[in-house]
C-alpha cells in the first residue's frame, strides 16, 4: 500500500504564501471579470438587413436548383 501524505504538509512557508496569494491574485480576476454589456458587443449587426418575407421563395429555389444539378448529373452518369 502506498502512504499517502497531504500536499500541505510538504509545502515550506514561502510556497504556502505564494499559493494563498496567487488564490486571492485568482479571485479577484475572476470577480473583476467582464462581462458583456450586450449593447457594444452587438455592433457587429449594424448595417445589416432583416430577413424578408420572401425568404422562403429564395429557399424553394435553391432547393429546386440543387434538385436540377443531381437530375442532370445522374442523367450524365446513365
């Protein structure tokens, strides 16, 4: 069986400071931590259009191009 000793105990007084003071260093960062204000993060969306209400033709089209490429490349094959 193997001993098992806490990490702890082995540690010298200075690495024990160093290890409470990098904790706090983490602590504060993660507090400090920004967050998004959702107001300049969405900038990227200015100057762009809204989907309109014929979205749905330009869908049955590509579908119906896509459609016509496979007929025409298995009318090749044959």
């Amino acid at each position: 069986m193997a001993l098992f000793v806490r990490q702890d105990e082995n540690r010298s007084e200075l690495q024990q400071r160093l290890a409470t003071e990098l904790q706090e260093r983490a602590r504060k960062k993660a507090k400090e931590a920004e967050q998004p204000d959702g107001v300049t993060d969405s900038a990227f969306i200015k100057g762009t259009k809204e989907t309109t209400s014929l979205a749905w033709v330009w869908a049955i089209v590509a579908v119906l191009a896509f459609g016509v490429v496979i007929f025409l490349m298995i009318k090749a094959g044959n």
